[in-house]
C-alpha cells in the first residue's frame, strides 16, 4: 500500500528522497533522465516514486534543467480548421516530453504589434523556454519577426505573403536567428497535384477562388494556382474573395453564373476553391442553377474539413497533413533548446520546412464535358 495514499495530501519530492535515503537533487536527476545516477540508486528512487505514488510537478522536473518546462503558443485563425489540429499535435508532443503549453489565441487580423509584444510579455513573466507562433496572416508574422525576445522560437505558417521569410528573419535581430525555425504545409506541392489531375481528366479552362490576401495560405496558393496551371497550359480566371465564409462564395458563384447566363458565354470546366468552405457555397449555386458536379463543371476544394466526403457528391479536396504539422513544430522546438535531433523534412522551400499534402479525388472531380 503507497506510504501517502491515506491522505489529501500530495507527497512532495522530498518525501521521495528520505524515503529513498537520497538528496532531492537526485530525485530530480532521476526524474529527469539524467545518466548520472547509478542504476542501484535510480531503483530505488523508482521503487520510493512508486510506493508513495509521486507524480513529479513542473517545478520538480525543472530543478535538473533550471528550466520552466513551459512553452509559449500564440495562435491565431483558431476559427478555422487547420490551425485547431496542429495546436492538438503540438499539445500532444509536448505533454510526452513533459513540457507544460502555455496557450494564447489571438484575432489573426486584429492582433497589433503592442498587443503581440504584451503577450510574450506574460509569457516571460511564466519563464517560458520557447515560443512557438501560428502566424497564418502577413500581419501577425511581421508581428512575430518584430518582438525582441531572448528565447527559442518557432514560426508555423506559408512560404508566401505580403512578407517574405527572409524579410521576416532580418527583423529578429541577428544574434537570435540561429534560435529561429520556420515549419508549413507543402501547398504548391499539393497544387501542383491538382493541376495535374485537371490535365490528366481533359480540364482546360477553369475559375479559381482565392481567399483572403491578408492570409499566407492563401497568398501561396494563389500563386502556386496561377503559375503552375499556365504552366500546363489551364486558361484561368481568379475570383478574388475577402473571407474564407462559404456565403461570400455562394454570392460570387451565383453573380458569375447569372453573368454567364446573360452573355451567352461558356462554363469553365472546372472551379478550385483555396478552401472546403468555399466550395460548399460554390456547390450550392452550381446546384440552384442547375448545373451538375461533376458532369457539367468539376469541383476542388483544400483543408479536407470534417464532412466534405459526405457532400453530394463528396468533394476532392487537398488533405493538409496538419498532425504531422504540429509534431514537427513542437520537434523543432526541442531540438532549438538542444532536447532533440534535427528534423529531416520531406521537403523545403524560402527557409521553410515544409510537411506534405494529399491530394483527395473524390466524385465531385470528373473528366471535361466537351463544350
């Protein structure tokens, strides 16, 4: 029976070390790994650990290594999909390297540069060991870039925005850059996917639905869009949209086809939408007006949102990878305090690391009616 369970009261590591006949120091050793206990003594710390059913506190694991074992995430886009599953990933490696996530959401555009500042502000009063950062708008990166802190810090966001990567990096002072890492999702791989796959089922005019400027992610793939599908020779018009709401497609959608309708002119062949909402609103006016996914016009949306393989027809769709996401943000954040080894990203481009997307065909994608 453990010596404590008789009691409210936690045991604390002290106990552990007169039970164990050691300093507390070593009970700190022990429960930090350390390889400088002998394998006699770490038994019977172990054997103490187990008997009054200590479980070791933040500030007990932090003893050996004079660190908080907290890590400081601001995140905004917290309405959205992607980011809440790369936060749960991050979440998740973190409490098995227990490391303790101190979290912050933000507006992703209504978020100052003295608001950031006061933010990581009380993260440094919490003695946080490293920062990581979902910047998904130009705003909150250059925010990002701009405040001086002494830690390790770790950028989640697209290789692409009004702002650069290495624009970003000249803002952090020169003697913090090798404390810097930036992690994102591979989009003009997966656009170079798409595209492909349009060629391949006989697509040669299309309309693309951009999202919000403002967002890195829909900067990168607005460009990879408009680059990679001249490549294959796509002719293309761009929808320019202010939010990501299906609503506001829904409202362009049925504008163009009314536009259409009036002139006489021709269907695209198929519309891309930069995200799974945005499609939703482009499939309700394409079906108000009569128009069939797939056999009249091809439908593809990106994130793979919970449902969309339940539309009618289910959408294609880019599947982000943003578990994997998460893990490699939280891997660089242990590797930048020296806790782990460098990550082999499966690729990388402007000084981002860079985790893969899928491409998902689904029955909403089909081959070019002939018009």
């Amino acid at each position: 029976m453990g010596g404590n369970r008789g009691t409210s009261k936690r045991p604390s590591m002290f106990e552990v070390a007169k039970l164990a006949g050691v300093s507390h120091q070593t009970v700190s050793r022990v429960i930090n790994d350390s390889p400088d206990v002998s394998a006699a003594t770490r038994a019977k710390v172990q054997a103490a650990i187990k008997q009054l059913d200590y479980r070791p506190s933040n500030s007990a694991r932090a003893l050996a290594s004079h660190r908080s074992r907290t890590i400081g995430l601001i995140a905004g886009g917290l309405r959205f999909f992607g980011p809440i599953s790369a936060i749960s990933s991050i979440e998740t490696v973190a409490r098995s390297h227990g490391l303790f996530m101190s979290v912050m959401m933000v507006h992703e555009a209504l978020c100052s540069q003295s608001d950031f500042e006061e933010l990581c502000g009380t993260f440094n009063e919490q003695n946080v060991d490293a920062f990581i950062f979902l910047t998904p708008t130009d705003a909150m990166f250059e925010a990002a870039c701009r405040t001086q802190i002494n830690q390790p810090r770790v950028f989640v966001t697209s290789t692409h925005g009004g702002l650069s990567i290495s624009e970003g990096l000249r803002m952090i002072r020169q003697r913090d850059r090798g404390k810097v890492s930036f992690v994102g999702i591979d989009q003009w791989g997966a656009m170079d996917e798409v595209v492909r796959l349009l060629g391949e089922y006989g697509h040669r005019r299309a309309l693309y639905f951009a999202g919000p400027s403002e967002w890195r992610d829909s900067a990168t793939r607005l460009d990879a869009w408009v680059k990679l599908s001249m490549a294959k020779s796509i002719s293309s018009v761009t929808v320019r949209c202010d939010t990501w709401d299906s609503s506001e497609a829904y409202g362009r959608m049925n504008h163009l086809l009314d536009s259409i309708g009036r002139a006489g002119g021709v269907l695209p062949t198929a519309v891309v939408a930069a995200n799974d909402s945005q499609a939703v609103g482009i499939a309700r006016a394409l079906h108000e007006h009569g128009v069939r996914i797939p056999q009249d016009v091809s439908l593809i949306g990106f994130d793979d949102m919970p449902a969309m393989d339940n539309m009618f027809p289910p959408l294609s769709t880019v599947r982000p990878n943003f578990e994997q996401l998460g893990i490699a943000a939280m891997r660089e954040t242990l590797r930048l305090l020296g806790e782990g080894d460098e990550v082999a990203f499966p690729a990388a481009a402007h000084g981002v690391g860079l985790i893969p997307a899928t491409v998902i065909p689904r029955s909403s994608l089909g081959r070019s009616a002939r018009r």
